[in-house]
C-alpha cells in the first residue's frame, strides 16, 4: 500500500475516536498527538505538522458539529478535511486540449524519467490516445536502449538517436541506424518534427545530473525553447523525504516546471515527508509512482488519497482502474444483466478478467470505501490472487453449459473439471460457492434501494469524503 505505516497509524488514531462515548478536549489532545507522530514518522517536515494539528485541535475545539452527524463524525471529517487541504485540495489533470500534446519530463539522475515517460505513456494509450516516446537524454550510457526497451513493453513508438524512426513493437524492423556522432539534444528533436503531428501526444524524455548545475539548466532551457512543451513535469523520487521541497523549488524557478510525478510512493517510509514537500513548493503534484509495474502509475488526487490512507478507499482512483479493465459498454451489459438477476460463472470469469487488468488485490481493496477497516492480512489476499488464478482454468475446462448453468456441476463433472484443469476439486467447490453467494448478492440487490444497502454495509455514505454521492 502506499504509505502504508502512516495510513496505518492515521486508521489507529482515528477508530480511537470512533470507539469512544464522549469526545472531551482530552481525547482531542490524545488525538493531535497520535497525528503529530504518524506524521513526524513519515518524514513530514515538524513545523508543517505543528502548523496542520493546530488547525485541526482549534476547528475541533470550536467548530459546532453541523446537524445530523455526532461530535465523533465531525472530528474524523476535520482530520480528513485538514489533510486534503494540507495536501493541495483539488487533483490538476492534465488536459489534453491540442495535438501534439507535449509533455517533457525533467529532473536529476536516477529520478526515474525514462521509466515514468513508459508510464505516462501506458496510461495514456489505454486512454485511447496516440502516443510516442522521444528520448534526449544524450548523456546517460544505456539510455537510449532503455527507453527503446520501454517502449516495446508499452507498445508504442519511440524516436531516439536513430537515423529514422522505429517502431519498437514490430520486433522485426531493422531500418533504424544509430548515429553515435549526435550529442546535441535539440537537433535529435528536430530531425522528427514531422512526424510528431501524427500522434495525441509526444513525451519527452531528458537528461538528468547528480545535482541541478549550470548545465543541466541551460540544457534544460533551451530544450523548453525549442520544444515549447504544454506540460513540463519534474520527476521527484519520495526517498529523497523532505530535501524534495528544495529541489521541487530549484527546478520551478530554473526551469518553470508546471507540475510534479512523485515516485517510489509504495515502500519508502519518507514519502510522506516528499509529497507534502511537493505539495508547498508552488508546483501541483500531477501524478504519483505506486510501484514497479507499468501501469502502477496514478493522478494525484488528495481527497482519494487522504482517504485510502484513512480507510475511506478511493472512488475516483477506482473507477479510473477500472476504465483500463472494463469498456463501458461491457460495464453497462453486465449491469443490464445484473439488475434482471441474471449471473452466470462467464459474468464472474470476466469479473475476475477485469479485476486482473486492475492490478493487484491488495491495491485494488484499499481503493474499497470500508475495507481496509477490515484490516484483511495480506497472506490472505494473496492467497485470494492465487484462487483466482485457479479459477480461471478451472473455468476453462468447464462446458458451455456449465458455465452458465452452475447448478448442474455434479460431483462427477466437478472430479471432471479438476482433472482437465490440473487442480484440486476442493477448488472447484470453493468456486461454486463463490458463485452462489455472488448470485445471493445480485438478487439481493434486484429492486432493491442501493442507498439503503449501503448503509447496512457499513454506512460509508456519511464518510468523510462520501458525503454529495449518491447511489442508485
């Protein structure tokens, strides 16, 4: 999980207040104290602490609760209000408002550009735009390579210091030629101009140096002259903690960056200290590196983010996962089908498809509003991943019939199945369960108010940062 020790003592501090009778000025203290540690363990600079926990013990001292929610609601709502606004309130998207859309990436060596342009341009692709790499980092040895290398893992094309440009994902293609002679950044970019009208958008990728020096600068400058970039990002890396604010500011007033892409946020104990950091430099955190995978990339948006660290989940960050899983028209002709009470084990094969392009469990349960209350172990959703896996070959020997008729897997068909999919019938019966407490949901949910069956969920509605949706 992302910050997972801070978002862990945030949850702690808070089901203290959930638990309690009364809410005196004493617990308010015990609580302030509680964030000012978890916060001060992550690396958030002490003064920034002291000035967020005043906010929140004065608005919890004076505030009146508003009518309709306890004295309890209310504080929790404070902490999370106080952290979004800490954090930058809104999210700022990128627009893509023009083509070619240019978004340069900058920052120091071993920042984690050249990977981060893949990702950027892996989520844009699956967005449904068309998109290409450009490499200009003249310096690095391997760079070159590694971009190419990325942008055959994303499959799109890339333009680097080749004679002419290379499609990287027809693995066959041999027209490209290196000119080793080229070290001048801008006459890279130049010599594919013409192409680049052809795309959505352009990402470029440059060089970085140990530290923001004089030639780096110039570099930089003059590749932003010529290139003109509508979106000129700073890759941060969140292990560098607290120094991300002075760097973040370097770079603005050097460069004029106009947002940041903090990575290495799963992991590190000082991501907090970084984002906070980026987040009173001047420069908007854009988007946020949650691990190693390609797709493990997100837009930066606090009140998702303030409130998968509480428990809360993350509706927006959810329904943008599941964008690059499930097309809306599948959405909606599984819906049509679950609302008639129809379910069949090919509408939980594709859950279970769809799920599976959404990333891992883990990641995709704390993005859940209530769940990572639950306080589910990790053995246990890893063990849950490898059921699914089961599942999908268990699927695949099963009939035509089977499939959508599950009722009529007898003990023989399940021996049959197991055999077929080399895996234990024990396992077959788990799925058929699996699949009859899911069709018990779907009739339970056949008709009836969503609104009411949230509530008896858990009450999530009246969460902080729930609060203006509605459930139909």
């Amino acid at each position: 999980m992302v910050l997972e020790k801070l978002g862990s003592s945030l949850r702690n501090s808070l089901q203290k207040i959930a638990k309690s009778i009364f809410v005196d000025e004493k617990q308010i203290n015990e609580l302030i104290k509680d964030i000012q540690k978890a916060l001060l363990q992550a690396d958030v600079n002490v003064q920034l602490v002291f000035e967020l926990t005043k906010r929140i013990k004065d608005r919890a001292l004076k505030e009146k609760e508003p009518r309709g929610i306890t004295k309890r609601e209310h504080l929790i709502n404070i902490v999370y209000e106080e952290l979004v606004s800490f954090l930058g309130r809104e999210s700022s998207k990128i627009n893509i408002n023009k083509k070619p859309f240019k978004i340069m990436l900058v920052g120091l060596f071993a920042s984690g550009k050249t990977t981060h342009a893949g990702k950027l341009a892996n989520y844009f692709a699956k967005r449904g735009y068309k998109v290409a790499l450009v490499g200009l980092d003249i310096h690095r040895p391997a760079a070159m390579d590694q971009i190419e290398q990325i942008a055959k893992q994303v499959n799109v094309p890339v333009f680097i210091d080749m004679s002419e440009t290379r499609n990287v994902s027809e693995h066959d293609q041999k027209s490209s030629i290196s000119d080793e002679k080229e070290k001048n950044p801008i006459n890279i970019w130049k010599r594919f101009e013409k192409e680049y009208n052809k795309f959505d958008i352009i990402i470029i990728d440059t060089a970085g140096r140990d530290a923001l020096n004089k030639g780096l600068i110039e570099e930089i400058e003059s590749l932003n002259k010529e290139i003109k970039p509508d979106e000129n990002l700073l890759v941060i890396s969140s292990d560098i903690g607290q120094a991300a604010q002075k760097q973040a500011e370097q770079f603005n007033e050097s460069c004029g960056i106009s947002g940041i892409i903090a990575t290495k946020m799963d992991g590190t104990a000082r991501g907090g200290g970084a984002l906070t950091a980026c987040a009173v430099s001047g420069a908007p955190i854009k988007f946020i590196g949650v691990g190693e995978k390609i797709a493990d990339i997100e837009v930066f948006n606090p009140k998702g983010f303030v409130g998968r660290l509480l428990g809360m989940g993350d509706i927006a960050a959810l329904l943008d996962k599941a964008k690059e899983a499930i097309t809306e028209e599948e959405a909606e002709d599984l819906g049509k089908r679950f609302l008639k009470g129809e379910f069949t084990l090919i509408d939980l094969y594709e859950q279970m498809i769809a799920m599976k392009k959404m990333g891992p469990l883990n990641k995709i349960v704390e993005m859940i509003p209530g769940f990572s209350q639950l306080k589910l172990p990790k053995e246990l959703l890893q063990t849950q991943e490898g059921k699914l896996e089961k599942w999908k070959h268990a699927m695949s020997s099963m009939t035509k019939e089977e499939l959508e008729n599950p009722e009529i897997i007898s003990a023989a068909r399940v021996d049959r199945i197991a055999k077929g999919a080399g895996i234990n019938p024990k396992d077959i019966r788990e799925l058929i369960k699996q699949y009859a407490q899911g069709k018990k949901m779907v009739k339970m949910m056949k008709g009836k108010n969503m609104d009411k069956m949230m509530k008896k969920m858990g009450g999530m509605k009246g969460m902080p940062g729930m609060q203006g949706m509605k459930f139909k």
